[in-house]
C-alpha cells in the first residue's frame, strides 16, 4: 500500500473515531493520607476533549488525500 494511501486511510478512521468518542478518558490515584497503616486514596476520572472540528478536518484531509491520489493515477 502507497503510504499517501495509508495517510488518507489513517486519517479518515481517526476522523471517525474522533466523533464517535468525543474525547479520551483516563483515571488518576492520589494518595490523600499516609499515616501509619492508615491510607486514603482520591480517585479521579479526567478527560481530554475531542472537539468534532478536529474530527471533520482528519476525515476531509483523507477523503481529500483519496480523491487527490485517484485523480493523478
């Protein structure tokens, strides 16, 4: 596989992924309290948003990136 196609292919399925999760989501421990035996442990959820402009401009690159490469072969 050409790697312009593997770009535009790439490109497109992050594009995808993109709208379809809307950010990426992962998980903090903090220890609160170490005294003795006695732990404490804060949990925390964070997120990293995806915003959908980021989205549509990966999935029209690679649509574009496609196009661009079937009209010059």
């Amino acid at each position: 596989m050409k790697p312009v196609v593997l770009l535009a292919v790439l490109l497109i399925v992050l594009g995808v992924i993109s709208f379809a999760y809307q950010g990426i989501t992962y998980t903090t421990h903090k220890k609160v309290v170490d005294i003795g035996p006695f732990q404490a442990e804060k949990t925390e959820h964070k997120t990293i948003p995806l915003p959908p402009l980021l989205g549509g401009i990966a999935l029209v690159g690679g649509i574009v990136l496609l196009v661009a490469r079937k009209d010059a072969a």
